[in-house]
C-alpha cells in the first residue's frame, strides 16, 4: 500500500520541512506555491494611507508519496519541522494512493518510490 | 547660439524625453498586473503621436508669435523659419524640440487616473487632440501671452502642465466613471520595484525639465537644479513621517508619492526661488499631498493613481508658493517679488489668477472632448474586458508569462477574450 502525505504549510518552512524529510530517508518531495483562505490571521498592506486586507495567504503544499508504513513517521517529522505554534501553521492530511507510476522506466508500486 | 547654452539644452531635452517613460513604470507597477501594458501604451502614445503633432503644428499654435495673447499661428508651422544658420543658429529649433518633450508628457500625466478601464480607441484620440486644444493654448497664455504678461510667473510648468494636467484627470474621471468595485474592492500595486524604479527616473529627467528651463548654462540653471534636488527630497521625507506617524510605518509608496510631489511642487519656482526655500515648498507640497490623495475617497471620483491629488494639488501649492519666495534680486531678473521678499499680494493674485483661469478652462473644454467621444466611439471598455484585465482584449499582449501559461496557452485564455498571440 502506498499513502500520499499533503501538507499546507508557511512558505518559510518549507526549507526545514525539506531537510527533515531529506535526513529522515526520502528522496523526493513535490512543492507548490498556493493561495489559502483557511487558517491564520489576514494580512494587511497600506498604500498611500489605503489599507487592503489580503486574506488569501501564500502558503507552500508539499506532497511526499510513500510506503504504508513509513507514512506516520514521516507525517510527524512534516509536522513537527513545520511547526512555529501559532496561528497559520497550516494541516497535514494522508491518503491512499491507489497505483504510482515511475514515467521513466514504467516500474510501480513501492518500486517506483525509490 | 552659445555653445554650452545650446549643449545643455540638448542634454536638458533628452532627460525630459525619458520622462515620460520613467512615468509610464511609476503609474504602471501601480496598476494591477491584467493592466500594466495598458497603461505603458497609454504613455508610450504619447510618444508616438505627440512629436509628429508637434512638429507639424502645435509648436506653432503653443508658441509663435511670441506676443500673441490667446494663441499662436502658423509661422512655424512644418519648422517653417526655423533656420539652423544665421543670427538664430539653430536655437529656436532647440527651443521646439525640447518644449516637445513637455508636450509629450502633459497629456500622458492624464493617464494614471483613468486607469483601468478606459478604451484604447478612446485615448488614442484623446490625448493627440487635448494637446491641440486645451495644452497649446494654456501653454500660450502662460508663456508670453495674457497671463505671462500680466505677471504670472511659471518657470517650468506647473500651472501649464501640472495643474492643467491635473484638473483634466479630474474632468476625465467624471466622465468615465469609477472602475467597478471602486473603492471597496481596491487592488494594490502590482510591483512596488517598477514604481521605484519609475521614480527616480523622473527625478533624473526632472533635472532637465527645471534646470533645462533656463534655456542657458547660467546660474539660473544651477540654482534650478539644486531646487529640484532640495524639493524632491524633502517632500518625499515629508510624506514618509507623515505616514510613519498617521499610518504606522515607512512606505515606499509614500517616499515615491512624496518626491514626485515635491518635484511638481518646484516646478513652477525652480528658477525663481532659492535658499531655504525649496525646502519649504518640498515639505508643504509633501504634507499636503499626502492628505489631498484622501480627497477622492471622500468626494467619490476615482482617480485611479492620484494624479489630480499629487499633480493638481502639488503644482498648485507650488505655484502659489512663488507668489510668497520669487526673489527676482538673487537671480538678477525683473519679475515681481513675492510676499516675504517685500513684493506684498500682487504676485500671489496673479497666480492665483492665472491658476484659476487654467483650471477653468482646462476642466471645461476636457469634459466637453470627454463627453464627445463618450458620445460616439464610446469611453469605457465592457465590463467582461475591465474584469479580465485590459492587455489582453485591448493589445493582443501580456506583461508576464510563466511556463504554465505558456504550455496552457490554448486553453489559458477565455474564448471571448482569445486573442491572436504571435511568438
């Protein structure tokens, strides 16, 4: 079985998240830049005295995707490095994933992970 | 022709020229990105079509005879009489070409206010005919016809360009409307780095538009330039405390709002004031400025990016301000003096005059080509075309493109809106 991890995160987490991941064995992570409504304060710019509220934050998803039992582990080292404990830390969430495919070389499964 | 006069001048008339796009990146990192290439071609045709108009007629129509009172002729229409030989050697030419220069970004001051939703087509004629009708007129009057005459002093443009300008942003906004969602759903400045950098390429070419108005290298030219330093600086220092002290923080915004207005401010002095006194001018038009851009929340006109509360408010305060520091004794010239230079209010009403005379004329034959053109080709773009953004619908181009959209092309671009994208 193989699990995919997703998590929302503050954009300037994103290296520690990286290097835990890196130190904790896993070869390969996805990042996206995203816009969230959910979670933490608005932020507020100010132009010429023109205040604008900016309530959908830039925020970082990650996707790792891998091996059933790896999968706790790994979503605590994602949690724990993502963590500032205030508001705006963004979630975690794990899936199932139902097939992976290496496009290269046509390997799935658990064999296409690594 | 003095060889220096005839240098600086030159030099003078390019820095002035690369104005108006230094202004085109001020107004377009202020504008939302779906629009920034809207406004730069708004800039940019003035640039196309202002020079050929210039040349053609309306140096003639602005300027000469230099005695008319209302308006010029035709005697130096096509360059006619316009020899580089001779007694003149040339120097009325450079006088042409680099009134051009101002000529060429009068009418595109106008364009930050009517941002963001208006046609294209519509500008297209708007700015070419405002210069013929409402610039070279005031122009006329302001220098060498019945206002300069009567004593008004405006050095290098800030009743005939600024406050003229201004007030036809205003009239322009009146006709066009408010952008919809305005002003509850505001949209910041797209990229703050552009405006910078627009900044202080005004504030370069700002040095020939004042300094180059001495027509000489003479020491009306360096105590011009020094204003144009002094002024540009200390408004922009003043509209940044303001703002630290009303609103919390330094903005960048507020020290660019502050030097353009500042440099307005001076404008109209810059050789008729010296001493302390641009420091004066610079922080009155920075205080002022930075609470006049308020007014349009207040009164309900959208003016998109403040050209009537930092151009209109700051060239008038600027003018009037001659009426109070002109010192014709340190420039060794016959103007009046002002009133803290013993010359009492006969100065200061003679700006106010000559003032109010332009932003009554200028408001009224700008509403009236407004409504002309709002009456036949149409002002303002469709609201699907003002909600998606102006650059696409209006010229066929984008301002900037990422891989996905690039890849995505085809399908990236709504059906009613696609439009033929060359690569």
């Amino acid at each position: 079985m193989i699990k995919l991890l997703t998590a929302v995160i503050r954009p300037h987490q994103l290296d520690a998240v990286r290097d835990a991941l890196v130190e904790a064995g896993v070869h390969g992570m996805t990042a996206t830049e995203v816009r969230g409504l959910a979670d933490g304060p608005d932020h507020t710019e100010m132009y010429r005295g023109a205040e604008y509220t900016v309530d959908a934050a830039h925020q970082i998803r990650i996707e790792v995707v891998v091996d059933l039992f790896e999968a706790e582990r790994l979503a605590e080292v994602i949690v724990a490095a993502a963590r500032t404990g205030k508001a705006g830390d963004g979630k975690l969430w794990i899936t199932d994933v139902e097939r992976v495919v290496r496009i290269r070389t046509g390997e799935r499964g658990v064999d296409a992970l690594h | 022709m003095d060889t220096g006069d005839a240098a600086w001048v030159l030099v003078s008339a390019a820095l002035v020229l690369f104005m108006t796009p230094g202004l085109a990146f001020f107004y377009g990192g202020m504008d939302r990105s779906r629009n920034v290439l809207n406004m730069l071609m708004m800039n940019f045709w003035c640039l196309l079509t202002i020079p050929v108009l210039w040349v053609v007629v309306g140096f003639s129509l602005a300027q000469a005879p230099f005695e008319n009172d209302l308006i010029g002729g035709f005697d130096n229409a096509f360059l006619r009489n316009m020899p580089i030989t001779g007694e003149d050697g040339g120097f009325s030419l450079l006088v042409m070409v680099f009134l051009g220069m101002f000529a060429v970004i009068t009418p595109a001051l106008i364009s930050g206010a009517v941002a963001g939703r208006m046609r294209f087509g519509a500008w297209a004629i708007f700015a070419p005919v405002w210069m013929l009708l409402v610039f070279a007129p005031v122009f006329k009057w302001v220098y060498g016809g019945w206002l300069g005459q009567r004593g008004s002093l405006d050095f290098a443009g800030g009743t005939a360009i600024h406050v003229n300008a201004g007030i036809a942003a205003l009239a322009c906004v009146l006709v066009l409307g408010k952008r919809r969602g305005w002003p509850s759903a505001g949209s910041p400045p797209h990229s703050m780095p552009l405006v910078m950098l627009g900044t202080g390429i005004l504030w370069l070419g700002w040095f020939g538009f004042n300094a180059g108005s001495a027509l000489a290298a003479n020491g009306t030219a360096v105590q011009a330039f020094i204003n144009t330093f002094v002024a540009g600086a200390a408004a922009g220092l003043a509209w940044a405390l303001v703002e630290r002290v009303r609103d919390g923080h330094f903005t960048n915004l507020g020290a660019a709002s502050g030097i353009v207005a500042g440099l307005v401010a001076i404008t109209p002095g810059a050789g008729y004031v010296s001493g302390m006194a641009p420091i004066l001018i610079g922080l009155a038009a920075g205080v002022i400025c930075c609470y006049a851009v308020r007014l349009k929340h207040r009164a309900g006109y959208d003016d998109a990016l403040d050209v009537v509360g930092v151009h209109f408010v700051g060239g008038l305060v600027g003018s009037l301000a001659v009426g109070l520091f002109s010192d014709p004794q340190f420039f060794g010239t016959e103007n009046m003096e002002g009133l803290f230079f013993g010359g009492g209010l006969e100065l200061l009403f003679e700006q106010a005059l000559a003032n109010g005379v332009t932003i009554i004329y200028s408001f009224v034959v700008t509403g009236l080509l407004m409504l002309a053109l709002k009456a036949t080709i149409g002002v303002r773009v469709p609201d699907d075309v003002e909600q998606a953004g102006l650059d696409l619908p209006e010229h066929a181009e984008q301002a900037y493109h990422d891989d996905l959209s690039a890849g995505l092309r085809e399908t990236g671009v709504p059906s009613e809106l696609r439009a033929e994208v060359r690569t």
